[in-house]
C-alpha cells in the first residue's frame, strides 16, 4: 500500500453499518405500500441516493405517484430509518475502525468522510465521531450521488489535497466508479473488494496500515 496523504472514506458499510436499518425502514415503506421488498431489492441501494432507492423500491409502480407523493415517501422512510439512527452508540464503532483512524490520524494524515447519506452528521455524532474528520462531504452538499465523483470531488476540496494524492475506501461498486472518475485511488473493502475497478482490496479497514510499496 503507498502512502497518501489523505483518506477518504465512505460512512455505511466502511466505518460503520447500517444496512439493516435501513432495511427494515424500506422494508416497512414497502409494506404500507403493498410493495414486494426482499434483500435481493436492498442490495441494489447500495451507494444509490435516496430519491434513486425509491424508484428502484417502487419498481414497476414509479411513475404511478406524483413527485410529491414520492418526496413524501422517501420522507417517511428516512423518518423510520433516523429513528434507528439513534439508537446507535460509540459502542458501535467497530475497534478496528477506530484504531486504524487514529493511527492514521496520529501518523499526519488528512481525514474525511464522502458520503451520500444526508445522514451523516447524525451517524457520525452517534458512533462518537462527530468532530473527528477533518472534513465531512455529504449528500447536503452535493447535487449528484455517486457514480458521479462530486461528494470525493468536494472532500478533496475542503481537505486542500489534490485527487491523486488520497485514497477513497469504499464498499460500493458505485463509489469505486465515483472515485475513478474523479481521479483518485480506490480502495474497496467488503463487497467492492471483488471490484476490478479497485486499485487496492481490503479484507478489513487496519489493511491500510499495511507498509508502503
């Protein structure tokens, strides 16, 4: 692994997990709605921004609802789903995660998070890193979710680093085309560590310690 000077990092299924809130949250929409949902739907949300989700939920019945309605549903959902939030503590955050960020941290380098969420300063306030990063870009401040690079384009921005200089982590094969095309390294961990787009695979976040080469 070389040595960059920035890291940032995708939230949900890199620094933390939510998947199942966010699950249940769906999953409960769907069922007001009279809408099949299984985990075979969820997995396709993975980096999709929420308005995209509920098309993808809706399925065959989007275009049945007026923009309103939908913008309500996807209300409702985030409702549900901030509701779980809360019930997240700094317990949550996995000792790996939070050893490799220090470790990180203390060695000088930048430190952000590139998230679609618009959730992310509650799940970062909740896991006990709400002032840690150096710098937060999420789905508040950006007009188009990943693939498209805009969220890592802006951490770049505010951390003052130049693309090629940090590494994105990412778990979404949406957030390694992101990081692509917006000329940085991609790392992918979990599911995106089967990504040919990746330029490095992590089986856990510490794997970023590994020495320089």
């Amino acid at each position: 692994m070389r040595n960059f000077s920035a890291y940032i990092f995708d939230l949900d299924g890199v620094l933390c997990h939510t998947d199942q809130f966010h699950f249940a949250a769906w999953a409960m929409l769907a069922k007001r709605l009279e809408i099949p949902f299984d985990a075979s739907v969820n997995d396709r949300l993975r980096g999709v921004s929420r308005m995209e989700s509920l098309d993808i939920v809706l399925g065959e019945k989007k275009n049945a609802y007026t923009t309103e309605q939908k913008k309500a549903f996807a209300e409702e959902k985030n409702a549900i789903y901030r509701g779980y939030l809360q019930t997240m503590t700094p317990a949550d955050l996995d000792e790996d995660v939070r050893s490799t960020l220090l470790k990180l941290r203390a060695d000088g380098h930048k430190l952000a998070v590139g998230s679609s969420s618009k959730n992310a300063p509650l799940i970062l306030e909740c896991i006990g890193l709400g002032s840690f990063f150096d710098a937060v870009a999420d789905g508040t401040q950006i007009a188009h979710s990943k693939p498209d690079p805009e969220v890592f384009l802006l951490a770049a921005k505010l951390l003052d680093v130049k693309p090629d200089d940090a590494l994105v982590v990412e778990d979404a094969e949406a957030g390694i085309q992101a990081a692509k095309a917006g000329g940085f390294y991609a790392a992918g961990i979990g599911p995106a560590a089967d990504s040919t787009r990746a330029d490095f695979r992590l089986q856990k976040l510490s794997d970023l310690l590994k020495a320089p080469v």
